[in-house]
C-alpha cells in the first residue's frame, strides 16, 4: 500500500512539473516560458557566429525562422537576400508626352518621364526593412522632333542624365522622400516636373554628354543610361519611376529640342537585403 501511494505521489509531482510554467526574473510566469525585464534577451550558443554557419557575424543580424518542427532556425542568404523585381521591358515604348523630356538650360532639373509596362501591377513589396539595390539599364532618343530627319545640327554638347525613384502602392501614388529612417533620400528631394510641383528622393543619377558632329548624318538613337545605387526602405509596396533632364548650355536659337525615355527594352532589376 505504501509502494502505491508512493508512486502516485511521484506521478503527481511529476505531472505537475510537466505543465508548470517557466519563469526567469519572475514568480509568476504567464507562458510556459517567460523571461521578465525590460531588457531580458535570450541567447542560444547553438545560434552564434562559431557554431552556425548561416549566422552573418560581426554587427550584422540574422533572420530567424521556425521551421516545421517548431525549432528554431538562422535564415539562409537565400532568406536575406531576395531579387524582388526584375523585367526586361519596364517602360511602354513609346514615342508620346507621357515619355518626353524637353530641353532645358543648365540647372533647371528633373522630369518625370514613362509608364511601366504593367501599368499598376508594376510594384515591388518589402515584408520588413531592407536596404535595396537598384539597377537599371534606360533607352532613350533625341532630336528636334526625334525623326530620321530631325536630328541636332548646331554642334552643342547636351548633358542627358537619369535618375530612379519610388512611388507608395502604384505609378499613381505618392512620391517617397525619406528612408526608412526618415532621412531624406541622396540628402533631399529634387524636382520630378518641370513645374516643381513634386519632388522626391532620386537615387541612381547618371548621365553623358551627347553632340552630333555630323549633322543631318549624325546618330539620334539607340542610347543608353544605366547606374546602380542603394537605398533603405521600410515596409510596404512600392513602383520604381524615372526621371530624366535634357541640359544645354546655351539654348538661343536651338530650338524646341525634345528626348524620350524608354523607347525600346529598359531593364530594372531590384534586390533586397533585409536587416
């Protein structure tokens, strides 16, 4: 008798220590694990730089994740690093306003210029803060009227350069400024209509000096810009937009001179590194 009374004495402790509930820096634990303080933390060796190869190491973090045996796990690059957007023909090519850039003489910004082929469905979503890598490759053409026929002939150089920004939700929506930190974008937003009626945070700015020397004979089109650059975004969607301006030096006499962005296949590509 006293055997079995000692052994439902041990089951119930047992029992009960099975369901008890953990509690560090607190007598009154809420979960089955709960670690009080306003600065508590957890630390598991088995995580770490030496013992977990897909732990990034030095001041960098690690995504973690569970897996489907509710262990925890350290992300792999594949979870950190994301190509969230690539096309091969970003903007409609055309040849109408809504890819125009008229001339302008030195300093007088930005516009705005092409729609992307997927109109609004063109977007990219982040789940959480990532720094962003942008590449991209963007056509262009200039003239007079941009024809066979009407090239530049009046021997001057022309700066035409090309710029990336970001849009919330759609090609519709609102500029983006700041970073996810709230710093402005490349240190403050530039004009993207000729009005200055908008502005956002360009990044990717790059350009080259274009001058027909050869007059009626000269080459009109098939150019290219292409750069990369980085910037941190938040979470949320976002459609990557162009800008481009066409500079001149002196614009006496040189007429109405006109370029259009995105004329054939422009390439976007866009990488996410989470953090």
């Amino acid at each position: 008798m006293n055997t079995v009374k000692k052994i439902s004495a041990l089951y119930i402790i047992s029992t009960t220590f099975a369901f008890a509930q953990v509690g560090v820096n607190t007598n009154n634990p809420q979960e089955e694990l709960h670690v009080a303080g306003s600065t508590s933390n957890i630390r598991i060796n088995g995580l770490n730089e030496v013992n977990n190869v897909n732990n990034l190491g030095g001041t960098n973090t690690t995504k973690v994740f569970v897996n489907h045996l509710g262990d925890l796990v350290l992300g792999e690059a594949s979870d950190n690093v994301q190509l969230i957007f690539d096309s091969e023909n970003y903007l409609l090519d055309v040849q109408n306003p809504t890819s125009l850039i008229l001339q302008t003489g030195e300093g007088q910004g930005f516009s705005q210029a092409g729609i992307p082929t997927l109109g609004l469905a063109a977007s990219f979503t982040l789940t959480q803060p990532a720094i962003i890598e942008v590449n991209y490759s963007v056509s262009w053409n200039v003239g007079k009227n941009v024809t066979p026929i009407s090239r530049i002939d009046d021997f001057r150089a022309r700066v035409i350069q090309t710029g990336m920004y970001f849009r919330r939700d759609n090609y519709l929506g609102e500029p983006v400024i700041n970073d996810f930190f709230g710093n402005p974008i490349n240190g403050g937003a530039l004009c993207i209509t000729s009005n200055c009626s908008e502005v956002a945070g360009m990044i990717a700015v790059n350009g080259q000096i274009y001058n027909n020397s050869e007059g009626r004979e000269g080459e009109w089109r098939n150019y290219r810009n292409t750069a990369s650059d980085y910037v941190v975004l938040g979470p949320g969607t976002y459609t990557p937009m162009f800008a481009a301006q066409l500079e001149v030096g002196d614009t006496n006499a040189t007429g109405a001179i006109k370029m259009y962005l995105g004329v054939e296949n422009d390439e976007v590509q866009i990488i996410a590194y989470y953090f």
